[in-house]
C-alpha cells in the first residue's frame, strides 16, 4: 500500500496493551490506511489489548468495531463505562 514510519512508546500498563489517540488525517483516510496501520501496532505487541472510543464519536466506532472484529474474528468483548465503549481482545 504505502512505505510507513511507526514510532510507538509502551508505558507500563499494568500487563496490558493500550492505545490512545490514534488519528489518521482526514486526506488519508478511507484508503485503508488506518486499518493497515492498526494492525501494525497490534502485531507488534502480543497480549491483550485495550481500546476506547467515546460514546458520542461514531464514526470512531465504525471505524474500529470493523477493525477489532476483522483482526480477531469476531472474539473481543465490548462494554460501556462512563460515556466510553471499550473493547478488549488479545493479539497472539
């Protein structure tokens, strides 16, 4: 697809995988940039992994429920706290 620089930092988090504030820019996107991208982290840290999005923001969840089930097949778990909708899954 394209040539991609990644640079990434891993705070300890307590056993798990993180990600935060993860944005494509609005020329990118729909060009399956974002999903290529997404899988690259998530294939660079085996484990379990967290993500959110906040409840209000759709297109986000689009965007990553398409993502998370494609990468794991359907087998991730989802629930809603505080005007956020998490998912959590492993990478193996």
């Amino acid at each position: 697809m394209t040539n991609m620089r990644l640079s990434f930092f891993w705070p300890f988090c307590g056993g798990y995988n993180y990600l935060a504030h993860f944005f494509i820019l609005r020329k990118y996107r729909k060009q399956g940039l974002g999903r290529e991208v997404a899988r690259t982290i998530f294939n660079s840290r085996l484990g379990e992994w967290e993500l959110y999005q906040l409840v209000r923001n759709k297109p986000a969840q689009l965007f990553w429920t398409r993502v998370i089930n494609e990468f794991t097949n359907g087998n991730y778990e989802e629930k809603y706290e505080e005007g956020r909708r998490y998912q959590t899954f492993f990478s193996k």
